[in-house]
C-alpha cells in the first residue's frame, strides 16, 4: 500500500504562517513571506524547498479558483473592443 506524502506530512505552525503569507500579504514573494512568518532572511530558499509540494498545491488551487473569473473578464473586454 502506498502513503500518500501530502497526507502524512504535518506542517509546523510556522510552515503554515509561510503559506498562508505567501499567497496573503507577501503577494507570492517568498523572501518576504519567510520573514514575515519569522523564518531568517537568508533561510527562504530552504523553506522553499520543503514546502515544494504544499507550495504547488495551492498555486494550482489559486488558479483553478480564478481562471473562470478572468475568462469572464477577458471576455467582456474582448467584446467591449
């Protein structure tokens, strides 16, 4: 039987700060969402790295959420033109 990895990785309240910044108040920058979640400043690539999958995962669920949004609205200004 095959474990799923997503399932049995437990993240740290700071990973979760780093995730929730990330596509919050630091806007994408990881840098920034790294310090704000208290991680040093030169450790970001690090975090980065160990969040590779959760970090994937909700780029995709970000994505999925808008893509019908910006479909609309690109295609009322299309027709507007």
């Amino acid at each position: 039987m095959l474990i799923d990895k997503k399932q049995s990785k437990e993240l740290s309240d700071k990973q979760k700060t780093f995730l929730s910044t990330l596509f919050g108040e630091a806007q994408g920058d990881p840098k920034a969402a790294a310090e704000l979640a208290g991680y040093s400043p030169t450790s970001y690539p690090k975090v980065v790295q160990g969040l590779k999958d959760e970090i994937l995962e909700r780029a995709e669920s970000v994505l999925a959420a808008h893509s019908p949004k910006l479909q609309s609205v690109w295609q009322m200004r299309l027709t507007m033109m």
